[in-house]
C-alpha cells in the first residue's frame, strides 16, 4: 500500500518516503499500468480525434494546439483520419468507443442526411464530443467551436468592394457544408449591404481542392462574366485558380484581383501573395480542449464562435480604369 501510495503521489506520505520509493521504481525500469488504472477509476485518460487527413492544411495547427493542450492536462490523444468518407468516419468512431475513450473531437464529415447512426449512439451513450467546425442536421445536438465564416467572407467581400470592384466572382465550396454555405452567404451579404445585387452567373462551383479550384477558373475564363475580382471559398481553390489564371496569362492583380480563406501557410508563399482570411486555428483547438474539459466535469458548455481575420497581401488591388 506504501508504494502504491507513492507511486500516485499521495499526500498522506511524507516526501522522503515518496522519493526514495519513486527513485527505485525508476532504477527498475517499473511503468505503471495505466489501463488496469482505468479499470479501476473507469477513466482512460485517452481523447479520440478524427480529422479530414493528415495533410489538412488547417487541422494540422488545430491538432498541434490540442495534443499540446491534450498532454498539459495529462490525456493522451488518439487522431484518426474519416478521408472524407462517412463510412470510415463511422468506423474510426467506433473504435474509439471500443476503446473506451473519455471524449471525443470530431471534424464532421457533412453529408446530406438528416440524422447518421453514429452520432445518435454518440448523444445515446453520453460520450462527451466537442465538433471541429459547424454543426448540420445531423449533428445538431453536440457542443461546437467554429469560425465566424460568415462574418468574415463579409469582411472580404467589403474589402473588394472597398477597391472598386463592384462585379465579384465567387468560388463556392460543397453545396452541403455549412461553412461552404456561411462564406457564399457572408459575400451576397455584403454585396447587397453596398446596394450591389448579387449575380448567381458569377458564382461557380469549386469544391475545396486546388484541382476544384482550377478546373473553376478554366470555367470562369471560358465563360467570361466580366469580373474585375475572384472570392474563393478557401486557399486551395483560390491557389488552384489563380495558378491556372497565370497559366493563361492573366495577370493577377492587375487583370483580376483574387482573394481566399483559410491563411494556410502556402498562401503567404504563393507566386502572387494571397490576400485571405486568417483562421484562428491554435484558438479553435485550444478552445475545443477547454470545452472538452468542462464536458468531462459534467458542465454543459455553450458552443463558441471565434471571429477571424483579413490579411492584405498582393493578390489583390484596386480596380484599373482604362485610360481613353
């Protein structure tokens, strides 16, 4: 009882005692068994993350703040990818479940359905999770933090407007993403703010890779809507884009002003500076462990919305007027 005592240092010893027993357990290689511990108190000390991929430009500062936060209050993080796929989502989830985990973060995979199995067992068995990003239908029922998109595409679209441009294409991401929905939304909010009436002939759909991104600026040169400036609904599209533009012989600013959102590190290193939103991704990882913590307290957090902000670069300019 002496040793077990000092192994998890217990007050009720006195501090000789505790080191010369803990000095030889180090002499002796000794580990304690953390999952017989958790068997006993019926806590693991292990959080699940699932994240798109390991190559997301954006979770990868959410992962480093959380497993830094993770391991400050001695958790230890289990990350897994969905790769964009439901199925996988589900699975990785379970696992976790399996693995009796206290909680878990998650970057939803959005899909269309309104309800999906895995976060009803979620909610059913109480497992307390924390959304990396906005909620939908389906998962609607869980504490979140995320990015006030909309408020911050607004800002963007107002500082292209702010340098003459009145007829602004928009790069949308997938139609059924929430964030995707929030920045095309956040930009027709400040069109009509300036008394400019949105025009769906310059909003195209992009998706959210570079590939998506270029094949859009392909569309948008073939069909030539007269646009002086290029929102994109994050970075890979708009850098996707604007590498095709150049490739065609656009000159960017001085043809077409282009704009992102995300701040990934590639944009401030691109062949033109991109001009885009920061994203406040250690905040929103250090946030997500502190409402995860108040979660394993039994709190019921509220969800939180951090605010971003823009970051002028040289991809955009003001409007050229041609000369007589």
């Amino acid at each position: 009882m002496t040793v077990s005592k000092a192994l998890r240092d217990k007050p009720d010893l006195s501090s000789a005692t505790k080191a010369r027993i803990q000095a030889l357990a180090r002499q002796m290689g000794y580990v304690p068994d953390v999952s017989a511990s958790g068997l006993r108190n019926r806590k693991t000390r292990l959080l699940g993350l699932v994240i798109p991929a390991p190559t997301d430009p954006v979770y990868s500062r959410v992962l480093l703040a959380l497993e830094n936060q993770a391991y400050e209050r001695g958790y230890d993080l289990l990350v897994a990818y969905s790769l964009g796929s439901t199925e996988r989502e589900e699975s990785v989830l379970r696992r976790f479940m399996a693995r009796r985990v206290d909680g878990v973060f998650i970057a939803p995979v959005y899909r269309m359905a309104s309800a999906a199995p895995i976060y009803e067992d979620l909610a059913k068995q109480a497992v307390p999770t924390v959304l990396l990003g906005h909620k939908a239908t389906f998962c609607q029922g869980f504490t979140n933090v995320e990015t006030d998109d909309l408020g911050a595409s607004a800002a963007m679209t107002r500082h292209l407007l702010s340098l003459g441009h009145r007829r602004i294409a928009f790069l949308a991401g997938p139609t059924h993403s929430p964030w995707a929905q929030e920045r095309l939304e956040g930009h027709r909010r400040a069109l009509r703010e300036a008394g400019v009436v949105p025009d769906d002939q310059l909003v195209f759909h992009a998706g959210s890779t570079v590939e998506e991104g270029a094949s859009a600026a392909l569309q948008f040169i073939q069909e030539n809507p007269g646009a002086t400036a290029l929102q994109a609904a994050n970075d890979l599209v708009a850098i996707g884009a604007a590498d095709a533009l150049l490739n065609q012989g656009v000159r960017i600013p001085q043809d077409l002003s282009v704009a992102g959102f995300g701040n990934v590190l590639v944009s401030e290193f691109f062949r033109v500076p991109l001009t885009t939103v920061r994203q406040p991704k250690l905040r929103l990882g250090s946030v997500a462990m502190d409402l995860m913590q108040r979660l394993l307290d039994g709190e019921r957090p509220a969800s939180v919305r951090i605010p971003a902000e823009t970051v002028f670069r040289a991809s955009t300019a003001a409007v050229v007027v041609p000369g007589p």
